[in-house]
C-alpha cells in the first residue's frame, strides 16, 4: 500500500459533497447588501435572495416534500425561477423547469413521468397548466400561483396556494440538508419530445457545480458581472447560469419577455457585460 492511500480517507475535515447550493450561501455571507436580482424596478439583495429560497425550501419541507421527490415549475424568467434553483433542492427535492413554450398533452406527460409533486405556475401559463392537468394519469401535484408583482399579464389563479404566501410559511432559520452524495439528482429536464414522448434528463449537484464554475471560466466572467436572461431558465437549467452568477457575486437581470425594446433598455440602464443564447 502507498503511503498515499494510509490514514488519507475522507473525513469532515477535507471533503464534502459538491453542491452549487453552496455559492448563494457563500455570497450571502461575503457580499450580503450587494444586488443579486434586477426584476422591474424591484432588487434584490443577496441576503434576501438567500432568505428566500431557504423559506422556499423550509415550505416546501413542511407541506412534506421529501429528498428525491419531484417539484416542477412553469415560470417565466422571474427571480422566483431563480429562488426554486436554490430552494426546490435545499429540501432535498428535484427541481424541474418545463418549458413553457410546449402544447398541454407534452406538459402532462412530463408531469406524470417526473412523478410531480408540486407545481408552481406563473399565471401567464394558467390556461396551459388547464389543459395540462386533466390529461395527467396520475394523481394531480400541488398547484402553487406565482404573480409575478412587477408585471401584469393575462390568466388565472388554478391552485389554492399563493407564492408569496406559501413562502411566507417557511422558516428563515431552516437548516437545509446537505446532500449525502454529490451524485444525487439536483435536477430534471425533458426534451421537447418532437419524435416521440419526452426524454427525461437528470443533473446531479456534482455536474451541477462543476458546470457552473466552467461557465465563469468559459465565459471570462469577473468578479461581480451583470447577466441578462435572455436565454430560458427551463432551457437546461439556464445553462446552469443561476447557479454561475452566485459564484462570482453577479447581477441577475431578469427579462420575462425577450423583446428587442427590452433588451436594449435593460442594456442601456444596468451596465450589462454578459449575456447568452441566440442573441450572444
């Protein structure tokens, strides 16, 4: 036996599972009054994104979500999409973002393939959750309402729960459970399904955080960048950009409609130095 392989085991002290949960936290800490989150006129300080998807993953554990157990999301670019990156797996839970862009039969099959226990809709996409949810063969998740407060769309409210307030029932002192193994799922994507059913896709926190820290890198991305969503969130995990933008204490800048007049404007107003998707 090597010297090398003697009394050198893993232990506390000189590994832990990698996780991007880690870099909210540690962003939290170092750079707590800085701006994480541009939506609107509304920001969002890294303390308080922090404190947002812990109270999401303390909700989410009170109404019994439990490790391994599937949480999907029809969201627009909106800082709650950013806050479920965070929260959904802080309670051990995987995160899935579908794509909003997908007709009714496609979003139910995902939903019964994903074994969806929770599902948070933005009221833009009421009247396609509608039509999704009678299709399903298994039982329906919870229905969550998002209201994104900055801009007025069209649709209903479908569940029982409001975003907000579901948040508001979660405990800001939650202590979110570590992953035990850094190959647990973290999230679930689906193809389009174009040629047949969906194809389900799994990261795990390893692939996750490895993926985020080599944007930054392939991205030459400086300390604290301002980035513009103009590429999906449920699009592979935005890239695993809102996970990359916590590494280097960055900006968010949020877009729920790519629109050129947006664009240039949010261009313009917040200093933006990077960007990705069709537009790069």
């Amino acid at each position: 036996m090597s010297p090398y392989e003697k009394d050198l085991d893993k232990n506390p002290a000189n590994y832990q599972p990698l996780t991007p949960l880690t870099f909210l936290s540690r962003s939290a800490k170092v750079y707590p009054g800085r701006i994480a989150i541009v939506h609107g006129k509304a920001r969002t300080t890294y303390k308080e994104f922090f404190a947002r998807a812990v109270k999401l993953g303390s909700a989410l554990s009170k109404a019994g979500i439990r490790k391994g157990e599937t949480v999907s999301v029809l969201l627009a670019n909106t800082p709650a999409m950013l806050e479920c990156h965070y929260g959904v797996p802080m309670c051990g839970a995987v995160l899935n973002t579908l794509n909003t862009r997908l007709d009714a039969a496609t979003i139910a099959f995902s939903l019964d393939h994903a074994e969806a226990r929770v599902l948070i809709v933005d009221k833009e996409f009421s009247k396609l959750t509608k039509a999704a949810l009678p299709l399903m063969k298994s039982k329906h998740p919870i229905v969550i309402d998002y209201v994104d407060p900055e801009f007025e769309v069209e649709g209903e409210r479908l569940g029982s729960l409001d975003y907000e307030r579901f948040l508001a029932g979660g405990e800001e002192s939650y202590q979110w459970p570590w992953p035990a193994d850094e190959w647990e799922a973290i999230s679930l994507n689906y193809t389009s399904g174009t040629t047949g059913n969906p194809k389900g896709v799994v990261y795990h926190h390893r692939g996750a955080y490895l993926l985020a820290q080599g944007n930054v890198l392939t991205a030459s991305m400086p300390k604290h960048p301002v980035y513009l969503w103009t590429l999906p969130m449920f699009h592979c995990n935005g890239w695993c950009f809102p996970w990359s933008i916590s590494v280097v204490g960055g900006t968010h800048v949020t877009l729920r409609w790519v629109r050129s007049e947006l664009i240039w404007e949010a261009l313009d107003e917040h200093g933006v130095t990077h960007l990705c998707g069709a537009l790069s």
